[in-house]
C-alpha cells in the first residue's frame, strides 16, 4: 500500500504544505498570546504542539499511500466513525452543551472530527462506483442516506455546526458532480418549507432568539449577541498592523469568549490587525488554489472527489469561522482549520492534507 518508489519530492506540492504549515504556525501564536494572558502554564500551546507532530507525521505517511488504500479505507472508516459517534453519546464527555468528546488524561478526541474525513471517501467510493452516471436518483438518494445517518448522530450531541459541515460536503459534490437538476431544487425546496415549519413548530423561543440576534447582533448585545458583538469590537479595534501580540484588550482582558477555539480570528485581528489577517487568507487562498488544481489535474473519479470533498471542508470551515467572527453568519462552534486550538482538529486536517498530495500522481 505504500509506494516510495514513485514518491519523488518533486511530485510533492510544497506550496500545499506549507501554506498549511504557516496557517499552524499563525495559530500557535495566537493561542500562545491568549494562553499568556490567562496566568496558564502554556497547556494550550504544549498540547497543539503535540497534535501537530501527529498530526504532521500523519500527513507524510498518507502521503506515501496509494490511492487504491484510500479507496479500501473507505468503508471499515465510515462505518468505524458511526460507531465512535454512538459510543461518544453514551461514554462521551460534555463540553460547552455538546457531548461529543472522549477525554483521557487530560487529552480529549471528538470523533466528529473524524466522521468528516471518513464521509468525503465514503462520498468518493459510492460517487466513483457509479460510473458517471449521476442523474440517477439511486444516486442522489443513496449518498444522501448515507451523509443523513453522520448528521442525525452528531445532532444528537448536538453539534450543530460540524452537522451543517457535514451536509455542505454532500450538497457540494452533488452539485460538482452533476447530479440531476430536479433533484437538487426539490431537496432545497423541501429544506426551505421545513425551516419555515421549524420556525413557527419547533423552534423554542431562546432558538429564535439567537436568530434574531444574528441578524441584529445589538439586539442583545449583553445577551445571545455578546460574542458577536466581542467579536466585531476585537477586529476593528485591530486597524491596520494591530496592537501585537499579548497587547489586545478585547482578547487579553477575556471580553472575548473562547478566544483560542471560535473566536482565534478576532485575536489575529485585533493583535496583528489587518496585515495578519491578510497573510492568513492569502495562505487559506493558497491552500484552497493548490488543492483545486490537484482535483482538477487528477484522471481517477475517485482522486478527483476526494480532493474536491477536502477543499469544500476547509474552504467551508474558513467562510463560517471568518463569516461568525464578522458578524456576518452565525457563530455555530465551527473552528477555524490549522489555526483554532483543537488537537482533533488539527490532525485529521493535516492527514487530510497528505491525503490530498497522495492524489498529485496514481499510485497504484
């Protein structure tokens, strides 16, 4: 299954890992900045360091496969990442509302993290099998099945935003890959007349109170709208070169909530003001650029997916994180990819980024 006699550092995309590289690097910053103000013996930063040399590890080792152990892997994954999102509700530890978390000696796994990557090969295998024959409504239907049993165990935790995750990376490679174009309006239809009953049946009142303040963050801004409101105050403040690391007041006097998970973007805004968050969605730009060439480069449907489905994830990732952290989407919990502070996280992207650059040739 491994293959070093076609790897070739040349075949290598070097700009791909180190744009992921540097993202890790502006993160580890951030959440070494955050960390300090806290009076907290760098546990935050030792315990990132530690899920990037796995993490980094993993993502040379995928590296090495052939596409036919991906394609294997696809299966026995999926069906392994079902069954840690069952045990995780009933052993799993709560954190934040979400019991999603398996905590041992300090270390904690969110197997959500996993059941994203083990989705975008099982989308890819059953995608493939079906020979480009993608108006069939076997098609559509048997993939959404397949996506629909991921998002009702992780609501149950319940995780809202790594469920809309999980939903964006099928509806995306539905629509990449063609499917039939009735199927595609009646389901966004169905979704529509759905959140229109679910407003006015299903939804209690302090759930719509967290919509109405999205859309009106000063609605309540000492209330459901306070984070956004941190948020916003956090990357304005930050102007043009920002007030450096360890010097914001919004993130270093903890007016910002989760400042090393959720709201990471505002600390890189509000310290390293509008320089640093340029640098950092240059290096996300990079990142996405390169893994749209390899996609688009590669003559296998299987390879071909994959990447696509790794693209839509941390692309999607990045636009909510950013999007909350600007008042501009609703903060869901969606962190952002190399940068947030999660060992989980950080690893299955890194791995799913040497899964990527195993696609730059077939190696079979």
């Amino acid at each position: 299954m491994i293959s070093l006699a076609k790897f070739s550092p040349r075949n290598f995309d070097w700009l791909l890992f180190f744009s992921a590289l540097l993202l890790c690097a502006l993160g580890l910053a951030a959440i070494y900045s955050v960390e300090l103000s806290r009076g907290l013996e760098v546990g935050y930063v030792r315990k990132q360091l530690i899920a990037l040399g796995i993490g980094l590890f993993g993502l040379f080792f995928a590296s090495l496969m052939q596409v036919s152990f991906f394609r294997t892997l696809s299966k026995p994954l999926y069906f392994f990442s079902l069954v840690l999102l069952v045990v995780v509700l009933v052993f799993g530890n709560t954190i934040r509302g979400t019991r999603g978390w398996f905590v041992l000696s300090g270390f904690s796994f969110q197997p959500v993290e996993l059941a994203k990557a083990a989705l975008i090969l099982i989308l890819a295998y059953s995608i493939s099998n079906f020979g480009r024959r993608f108006e069939r409504p076997l098609y559509f239907f048997g993939t959404l099945a397949i996506t629909l049993t991921a998002i009702g165990l992780t609501m149950l935790q319940p995780d809202l935003g790594s469920a809309v995750l999980l939903g964006i990376i099928w509806f995306s490679l539905m629509l990449l890959t063609g499917a039939r174009r009735m199927l595609v309006i009646s389901f966004v239809s169905v979704m529509i007349i759905f959140s229109i009953f679910a407003w006015f049946f299903l939804l209690q009142s302090y759930q719509k109170e967290r919509v109405l303040t999205f859309v009106n963050p000063t609605r309540d801004s000492l209330g459901a709208g306070y984070n956004t409101t941190q948020a916003i105050i956090a990357v304005g403040s930050g102007q043009l070169f920002g007030k450096g690391l360890g010097f914001g007041s919004q993130s270093q006097l903890r007016f910002l909530p989760e400042a090393q998970t959720d709201f990471v973007f505002s600390v890189i805004g509000e310290e390293l003001g509008f320089a640093g968050v340029l640098v950092m969605l240059v290096l996300f730009s990079i990142m996405v650029w390169r893994l749209i060439v390899l996609a688009s480069n590669s003559d296998d449907d299987f390879a071909s997916v994959v990447v696509s489905g790794i693209t839509v994830l941390i692309a999607s990732q990045m636009f909510i994180n950013v999007g909350a952290n600007l008042g501009l989407l609703p903060v869901t919990g969606v962190t952002l990819p190399f940068v947030s502070y999660g060992g989980s996280s950080l690893i299955i992207n890194l791995v799913l980024v040497g899964v990527a650059e195993s696609m730059v040739v077939r190696r079979y």
